[in-house]
C-alpha cells in the first residue's frame, strides 16, 4: 500500500479537508484569473478610446507617480548637502543618522528605523504610517531622550534593557549616542530625511 493510502485511511477527514482546501485555492486563482484577464481588457478598450493626447497625460501622470518618491529623496539629499546650518540627515537605506554643518559630516551614528504598518484610527479608518522623506523640522525636544518631528515622527533614545521593536515610522537610536546628540537640537533645527 502506498503512503497516501495509509495516511488516508488513518486520518480520512483530514485527508478530506485538504483535500477540499486544495480545490477552493484552485478555483479561487481561476476566478482571479479570469478578472485580472476582465480588467486587462477593459483598460485595453478605455486606452483605446483615448485620443493621442488623453493617452500621453495618463502615461505622464502614471510616470510623474512612479518618479515622485526618487525626486522627493534626491531633493532631501541635495538640501542636507548644501545646508550651511547645523542639521541633521537620516539616511534611511543606510540606517544612519549624521550630524552635519556646512557639508561637513560632525557625527555618525546607526539607528533603527520602524516599519512600515497601517494603523487603525476607528472602525472603519487608519492611516498608513511610514518612515519619512523630505525635510522636516524638529518640532519638540523631550529632555535627553528624545525629539518630535513634524509630521509626527518621533526620533527616541532605546532604554538599556529594551528589546522591544521599533515604533511604527519612528526612528530610534542608542541612548549613549542621543546623549551625545541632545545638546545640539534645537526647535526648528531642520532633518532631512533620504
């Protein structure tokens, strides 16, 4: 007897749920198949009755969309280049926060950055929360431990024994390094974010 016929008849509801299980995960890629299929033609026959012009203006805005992100980070990148004044700069790929006047780097530290998440604000509403980009300002220094970013990002010292992730779209960073940090942050004092 083959092994499939042992754990059949050994475990025959089981067998049968997974079996069951099986058939609606094929049935469901059919029929999602078919709608992705549905809406591949009907964007077909939309773009089709579009004129030349209406056609390009979708295309550039879809584009502009898809650009959008890289111009915002590259825009953040250059303004913490060129800043005279004393700032900060996240690097977001890097997990580095830099300290940084007049293009010179003063100080580097690693952080950690908080995922991405969708955070529920009522029944039937939530906001999706990520790490930011661009440039923002320092809005609240709280003591040695941490400063509030416009925006609502929230840049905080880990404790010495915390284990615990991230917060959502915060950025946090050893506590020995914010100390070192504290005493040059000051309200309105710009951070870019790249």
């Amino acid at each position: 007897m083959s092994r499939f016929r042992l754990l059949a008849q050994a475990y025959p509801r089981t067998v049968r749920l997974l079996w069951g299980a099986a058939l609606l995960v094929g049935v469901a890629d059919v029929v999602l198949l078919e709608q992705r299929s549905r809406l591949a033609a009907e964007t077909a026959e939309w773009r089709g009755k579009m004129n030349a012009t209406a056609r390009e203006r979708v295309d550039a805005a879809l584009a502009l969309e898809a650009n959008r992100e890289q111009v915002l980070i590259e825009m953040a990148r250059r303004g913490a280049r060129d800043d005279e004044r004393l700032h900060l700069a996240v690097s977001i790929d890097s997990a580095r926060l830099h300290l940084e006047q007049q293009g010179a780097v003063l100080r580097t530290s690693t952080i950690e950055i908080g995922r991405d998440a969708w955070l529920h604000t009522g029944p039937r509403d939530s906001i999706h929360v990520v790490a930011p980009r661009g440039t923002r300002t320092i809005e609240r220094v709280i003591g040695d431990t941490a400063f509030a970013i416009n925006g609502g990002t929230l840049v905080y010292a880990r404790g010495s024994n915390d284990t615990s992730p991230v917060l959502t779209g915060s950025v946090r960073l050893e506590a020995a390094e914010f100390k070192v940090l504290a005493p040059n942050l000051r309200v309105g004092q710009r951070v870019y974010f790249y």
